[in-house]
C-alpha cells in the first residue's frame, strides 16, 4: 500500500521542472489553478493514494452515520490529495500587485498592525486546518518576515522555488524539523526580527511534559509557542486561513492568545493554545491534515492515540 | 501560443497529464494570450465582419476558429505517444479508402481544404502509417520540426517542405511521391498565391487563384488523389472524413485542368459546409465577395 506519507514530498514535478510554473504564472489564477487542481487530483488516483485514502478515512469518521461518513470522508480525501494547490497559487501569484485586494479578505489586520507596532513580531499560530499550507504566502504578500519550521525535506524544495519565481528570500527562513533544537532556531529568528508562523498539531503525540484535551482526548503537547513567546517577550496571535470560493481566501487574525506583561505562565498558554485549536479543528475536521499525524503509516509510530470528534 | 511555444519545457511537463486536463488549460491560456493582442482582435474582429456582414454569430465563431486552431495538432503531437491521442479520439470515416490505396499504391495525393482541423491531419496520416511529406511555410516547418523531433519517435516519417517564394514546390513534392512518400497538400491557399499567372476559380462565393498542382503531381506519379477533411465534432472528438477518390489511376485519364476542377469542388463543398471554419477568408482579398 502506498503511504500517504508520501504525499509531503510527492513534489517532484515542482523540483524537476521549476520552469514550468514560471511559465504558468504568467496565465491569470483562473486559467492556471483549475488545471492544477485536476492535474493534483489526476496524481493522486493515478498514484494509487486516493484509493488509500477512502478506505483509511472510512475508519476515522466510522462512529458517524453513513450518508454523514461518506460525505466527510469524500471531503477528507479531496482535501488531503489537492491541499497543495493552495500553497501553489499563493508561491505563484502572491507577489503580483493586487494580490491581497483580489483574493484575500483579512480580518482583524489593524489589531495585527498596532501589536507589531509594539512588539514588532509575534508567534503566530495555525492548526494544521484547511488551506493553513497557504498562510506563509498571505503572510509574505503581506510584508511579514517569517521563519517557518517545516519539514526538513521539503525546505530546498520551497526555497528552489521561490529562487525561480525571483522572491526575496530573505523574507522567509525556513526551520528544518528534524534538526538541532527548532525551538532554539525559532527564538534566534525571532530575535532577528522575525515572526514565527507555528502548527503546534504537527507535535501532538510527540512532545511530551503537557497533555492536554484535544479532539476528545488527553493528548502530550508541545509547549514551544508558549516558550517561544514569553521567553522572547512577543505576543502570541492565533490565525485561521479559510477558502469558501476558489481563487478566495480569508486570513483571519484573532485577538492574540497572550501579550507581554501578563502572567507569564508556559502551560496555561499552551492550554490556551489547544483550546483554540480544538474548536477550529472541531467546526469541520474533513480539513485538518492532522488526523495524517495519528496514523501509522504515516509517521511509522504505530501507538498513537486516535482523537475522537 | 507565442508563450506556451516557446517554452519547451512547459510542453514536457504538460503532456505527462491526459488530454482531458491539459485541453482545457491549452484553450484558455491560449484565450489569454490572444487577449492581450487587442490590435490582432481588432484586425480578425474587422475581417470577420467583411466576410460575415449578415451573420455576427459566425463571425464569433470564425474568430474563436483561429485562435484555437493551432491546438489541435499540438494535441496530436505531443499527446499521441503518451496517450494515444489518435486512437482514443479519432474516428475515421473512409478507413476502406485509405486501405485500398495502402494496399495498391502504397501512397496517395492526399488534398484537404484549410479547413477546421487540417493542421492535424498529416498527425492523422502518420497515425494511420503512412510516410507524409507536406509543404508549409519555412519558419513554420522548422518550429514544427523542432517538436516532431523531440515528442514524436516516428518523426522520420514525416518530412516538412519549406516553400520557396518562387516555386519549385510541386516538383519536390512530385519527386517524394516518386521516392514512396504520400504528400498532403491544402491547395485553396499556398500553391496558387505564388505563381502570378494562376487561373483564377470560383470558390465559396469569390475567387480563388488556383494551382494544378495536386492533379499534376497524381497524374504524372499515377497515384491516387484522395480529398480528405478532419472536423473537431467535439471537445477532443474528430472526425477524419476520408472521401473517395478524385483520380485513381488506370481507367481514363483526365486532363489536368478538369481534374483541378474536380479537386477545387471538392474543396468548396467541404467548405461551404461551415465557412466559418475555413483559415483561408484571412487572405480573401478585398472585392473578393462575402461569404454566402
């Protein structure tokens, strides 16, 4: 069986032919990104994944009734075979004037404007829900400088890319995980000046020291964000990245999780962090990649706890 | 497609995904491009509308004609080893035509109008095994030859003649079709233009200037000549429409004059089916006449 593993560094199209998506940047979003979705969707039934997939999501949503299962499987599935799109189109066209006014509707900027006057930087923080791989992109479209811990094999990925389509690199740092200590790294850029764009999800099971509930479960977490921000002396800003139309995206920036100069208490704002993870993942968990992270054959773990809804 | 063409690349990725994908991105950056060239819009918008005073919706249609025209036998070539572009959306009409002409000559004259999918019918003609050798313009033939060479392992059997400003055409084609080659040859445009004392035909309401070449060439080689269309009948469907013979050798032989006459009504009929899918009003001269 093929792992859907696989489908984090099933780029190679991206690695082998950069110049194909130069030349396809040249084409509006609404020529370019239905072809790339299909092609995304061709890749994974041809590859055998998506077969995979039905049968794996099956089990995940089995405690619900059957027209309700098979439709957030259906979902799940699309979901996890064409995620990469979104990313696609924001690394492509983000950097074109009129990108923001055209597809993305931001809510909650002048808040996010004012605490970068103070701070001049934060922990911003995502589950790894809906079009989240896109986020990095509004973000840099939006002026932000990044560092962004992601797997270590898909950074000369991300990074060939962006040296094809011509962006300023230095605007984003990638973290390779694993690799020495990401929370060290992640503290080094931030006092550089750079904001850290966090999945926490990524580390359930993981990390240990905290459990906390999350999809119906106690569940060990990772308590990097809220090390990172207090230690660093940055607010911590929750944001959620959501699609309800193609080519359209909202980025909402929430009122932040923690600000300097309140208790400075590591494991009420890592609760605080999950907390608000749990209820986005919860409003539809058809979009959160992370159900990948509880199962076997994809991380080779094989006692990982199963969240339940 | 002046930015697809030029990037080589874009083709080699492009055609790893089956026609259904790639089609549709194909005619809409194709769209693209054609938008950004307004004075060219502007032009075929006027040319359209001299041809078809009375008929707006064939004007739209003969617009949308040529620009996507160049897709079709891009579809051909790039597609075919990959995905069996012919045999998944071709259906040939007229396959016992080309059968008997296999069988007893081994090559043919084939003549189509500049009509609605001709640029993919020499593909067709490779397809179906034959050796083709067609004459386009010199630029043309060199970009084509570039992606025949590099997407197509059968590319030694099919041959571009580059025509000279003056001449020489027919006598090249008439000597391939000696040494084994079928030649495929649109005769309501380039072989007449050149020669300024071209007889002048009746054709689709004005006046064509003619060439006896497609009937000299059958006539002195003693092949067949054989009037075929390709009409796109739907989103990636054809149909290649093989007709019977204009000239088959053995029985009377006619004179070169009739037997052009015969070739240019044929031509006619097929495109006064559907005028708005014929390449040839972008050089109907002026006083020419309107379509009918």
């Amino acid at each position: 069986m093929t792992s859907p593993r696989a489908n984090l560094t099933d780029l190679a199209v991206v690695l082998s032919h950069l110049p194909f998506y130069a030349v396809l940047r040249r084409y509006p979003p609404e020529v370019t990104v239905p072809f790339l979705r299909r092609a995304c969707w061709h890749d994974e039934v041809a590859s055998g994944r998506a077969a995979d997939r039905e049968a794996w999501a099956a089990s995940l949503f089995a405690e619900l009734p059957a027209q309700e299962r098979e439709q957030q499987q259906r979902r799940l599935v699309a979901y996890l075979s064409t995620r990469m799109v979104d990313v696609l189109f924001v690394r492509l066209y983000g950097g074109y004037q009129g990108f923001l006014e055209r597809h993305i509707a931001i809510d909650g900027r002048e808040a996010w404007e004012s605490l970068k006057r103070q701070y001049g930087r934060a922990v911003l923080v995502t589950p790894h829900w809906g079009p989240y791989l896109a986020a990095p992109g509004v973000l840099r479209a939006m002026g932000e400088r990044l560092a962004v811990p992601i797997d270590a094999a898909l950074v000369p990925l991300w990074e060939k890319l962006g040296a094809q389509l011509g962006d300023d690199q230095s605007r984003t740092r990638y973290v390779g995980i694993p690799g020495p200590p990401a929370t060290a790294r992640i503290a080094a850029r931030l006092a550089e000046g750079y904001s850290a764009f966090v999945t926490p999800d990524f580390n359930l099971g993981r990390a240990g020291g905290l459990s906390v509930p999350f999809m119906g479960r106690e569940l060990p977490a990772t308590t990097g964000p809220a090390r990172l921000a207090i230690e660093g002396g940055v607010p911590v800003v929750p944001l959620l990245l959501s699609s309800d139309t193609p080519l359209t995206y909202r980025l909402a920036m929430a009122e932040p999780l923690y600000v300097p100069g309140e208790p400075a208490d590591v494991l009420a704002l890592t609760r605080r962090i999950y907390a608000w993870m749990d209820a986005v993942v919860r409003q539809d968990p058809a979009l959160w990649w992370g159900w990948a992270a509880y199962d076997p054959r994809f991380r080779g773990a094989g006692e990982r706890p199963e969240p339940r809804m | 497609m002046s930015t697809l063409a030029s990037q080589p690349d874009f083709f080699a990725v492009i055609r790893q995904y089956p026609p259904e994908l790639a089609w549709p991105l194909l005619m809409d950056a194709n769209r693209y491009d054609w938008q950004q060239s307004p004075e060219e819009a502007q032009q075929l918008a006027a040319l359209a509308a001299q041809h078809f005073p009375a008929d707006v919706a064939a004007r739209s249609r003969w617009v949308q004609y040529l620009q996507s025209r160049m897709l079709d036998p891009i579809m051909f070539l790039l597609w075919q080893e990959p995905w069996q572009f012919f045999e998944q959306h071709v259906t040939v009409a007229g396959q016992a035509v080309l059968d008997r002409v296999r069988r007893e000559y081994g090559r043919m004259v084939a003549v189509s109008p500049h009509w609605d999918a001709y640029l993919a019918l020499p593909g067709c003609l490779l397809q179906d095994g034959w050796r083709v050798n067609c004459q386009t313009e010199p630029q043309v033939a060199e970009w084509w030859g570039h992606l025949l060479r590099q997407y197509l392992s059968r590319h030694l059997n099919l041959e571009f003649v580059p025509m000279a400003q003056q001449g020489g055409v027919v006598d090249r084609l008439a000597a391939a079709v000696a040494a084994g080659w079928t030649v495929y040859i649109t005769p309501d445009y380039n072989l007449g233009q050149s020669a300024p004392e071209a007889p002048m035909v009746p054709f689709v309401g004005g006046q064509l200037p003619a060439t006896t070449g497609p009937a000299r060439i059958a006539l002195e080689g003693q092949v067949p000549l054989i009037g075929m269309t390709l009409q796109r009948t739907g989103p990636l469907a054809y149909t290649w429409d093989v007709a019977e013979p204009l000239y088959w050798p053995g029985g009377d032989t006619p004179a070169v004059w009739d037997l052009t006459e015969q070739v240019y009504r044929y031509l006619e009929r097929q495109v006064a089916s559907d005028p708005a899918r014929w390449w040839g009003w972008v050089h109907r001269r002026e006083g020419e006449g309107p379509a009918s």
